[in-house]
C-alpha cells in the first residue's frame, strides 16, 4: 500500500508518520519510484505498536526507538527482554552513598527471600534503590514495614505475566508481546489498584 | 530557617526552591523584610514532597501543582484523595466510539464483579478503557482473556495499600501519606514485578 493508505489503514496522519521514519520507528518501505514507496501489512502493525507505546504507555520517542530496536535485532527472545526491560525503566534520581548502601541491604534481602536476581548497575535494581531510599526520607516507615506483601504479591502477578506470555503467541511475536505486556499491562494493573483502593476505603470507612 | 539554608536542609538548589515558589508548588515563607524571608519545617518537609513526586514518580510540575494543592486544601481526606487520584491519573489517547462501548462493558463487569465504584468522566475508568481497547487493536488476546486474574491481584494490593495507610500515619499527614503510597508505591511494586518477571522467565526456561 502507499503512504497515504498506510495513514488510513493505521489511523496515523502522514505527517506522523514521516517523523517516525526519520527517527528511525518505522522501517522504509520498498521504493518503488523517487518519489514513492511501498509499505505493507508489518507497518500497520508496527505503528500500532508505536502509537501504544506512546499514547497508552507515555514512552518518549527515543525510548520507544530504543524498544522497537531490540524488538528489530537479531538477538535471542531473552536477552531482547532484558534491553526491552532496561529501555522501559528509567530512574534518574540521585541517592547519597550511604543511603544508597542501607538501600541495596533492604532490596538485596527481599531479592534473596524471594529468589530474584540482579546484576552491577541493572536500572530495575536502581530504580527500587532510589524508590526505598525516597520513602525513607519522607518518613513513611509504615511502607517499608510492608515491603515484604508487595514483593509477594509482585511473584504472583509475574506469573500471571508469563502465563499470558505462553498462552497467546508463537516465538516470532513473544518479544513484541513482551514489551506489550510490560507496557500495557502496568497501565492496566495501575487502573485496577486505584479502583480497588478507592472500593476498599469505602469499604473500610463506609464512604462514596 | 532563611533561603540557603532551607537549600541546605532540603538538598535543592535556590534557584529550583524559587521556581517552586513562583510556580506555586511551595507556600511563601514569613516575609521579614522586603528581601528576605523566613521558612519553617513544614517548607522542608514540601520540598522532599515535591522532589519526590517530580524525580521518583515522574510528574510533571503541573501535576505536582494539582496534588499539593488537593494535599492543602480543606476538604475532607477522602475527597482530596479523590483529587489526587485524579491529577494522578493521565491517559490522553482517542478511543474510537464502538470499541469504546464494548471496552466500557469488559471494565464495568469486572468492577461489577469486584464491587468497584467509578462515576461518569472517571479518569482511572478512562485509562482502563483506553488501555483495553489498544491491547484488543494489537491483537494480545491473551493479555485479555487474563484480565479477571490481574483484577484478582489488584484487590490484594488495595488491602496492602490501605493496611499501610493505616499502620502508619496520623490523620493530619494521611492525605500526603496517601498520596506518597500511590505515586512511591506504584514505582516499588513496578520494580518488584520487573524482578519477579525475570526470576519466574528464568525458572520456566532455565535461562540467566
């Protein structure tokens, strides 16, 4: 198909669509004339993808660039994971060395309790370290009294997440549905927790 | 305490207390002459709130602007939650209106199910709706026909979210205490769930 039925079949404007091309999103499609090329059926789907991972997952075009590519490369469905997972977290804060060191005991404990593993410098590790250090200084302790429920219940859900991995696709398409689970599927875990508090306050306090 | 050393105790450049200032984020200290003023604990106290808000959770100044003042406002916990909750809560995609009906049936029984509550305009029943219906557009079935189990998980959560809420604060900090659990917590759990993904990919598959 052209251009401009690549942009109705995807719901996408043309002038979108150049931009992600040029940044690198999209893949070329088979020029057929100076002037003109051809796309077909992979670049509707992956500028639905693009579109979810922007509009629906808030990921800024040079993470999603950085997605796509490690969806793109070569490299086993696992090892693709992880440079999805590192893209798709990002903690930019600044943590004193000593907090820091108070921190990664706290994480590295519950990681231990709960069989988790983690390498020097894994940005999902930061994350959690920045995060605990964050709380602490805000003085609410009574999370951190409770960290040990939600790591339980993060196990839970993580099988459910592999569940849903295994049950839906073939291999060609595990590594995009990956990245559309994590993407989407915190977005939609997030949803639900905020109805369920919002249910369980009223139903603790007979409120709403 | 003056300008510097409210910088000093808080950790943030003059400068980026100034913007905070104007912009709103942070109450005027007690003028004490035309050029200077005096700040007190509680202005320390709101800076660790809003650097915590801005560089954990990823809120923009305007966001942060919305949940302070909820935070400072005089109406009653429950209803300031709900402005938090609200200014919390982004989701911006167009949802075409067919699929938008049947998005708004799958989230209405699994709320009828679960005895969740959402009026019309609900921003979270939004962000569901639009997430819903981007995971049927990319064809992660799966993901969907998983959706009672995640829904399951998110109760659990709430009772852990509103257990902590009450272990730990007194009535005059359980407004920013919530709104701490729901913007810190969100990040920790998003961590935990990252480790357990890879822990539970690891032991499926033997790989790591």
């Amino acid at each position: 198909m052209r251009m401009a039925e690549l942009s109705a079949e995807s719901g996408i404007p043309v002038a979108t669509i150049k931009y992600y091309l040029r940044e690198g999103l999209l893949p070329a499609g088979e020029r057929t004339s100076p002037n003109q090329a051809r796309y077909g059926e992979e670049h509707v789907r992956r500028l639905k993808l693009i579109r979810a991972l922007v509009e629906v997952g808030g990921l800024s075009v040079a993470t999603v660039r950085e997605v796509v590519a490690a969806v793109d490369s070569d490299r086993a469905a696992y090892s693709v994971l992880g440079v999805a997972q590192r893209a798709l977290t990002r903690f930019d804060a600044d943590v004193p060395d000593e907090d820091r060191e108070w921190a990664m005991g706290v994480v590295g404990e519950l990681a231990r309790e709960h069989g988790w593993k983690f390498g020097p410098d894994n940005p999902v590790a930061e994350l959690l370290v920045g995060t605990v250090c964050t709380i602490r200084a805000l003085g609410h302790q009574a999370l951190l009294d409770q960290i040990g429920r939600y790591a339980d219940i993060a196990d839970r859900i993580a099988q459910a997440d592999l569940d849903t991995l295994e049950a839906g696709v073939s291999m060609d398409r595990i590594v995009e549905a990956a990245v559309v689970g994590t993407v989407l599927g915190d977005r939609l875990f997030e949803g639900f927790r905020r109805l369920a508090q919002a249910a369980e306050t009223a139903r603790r306090y007979s409120v709403g």
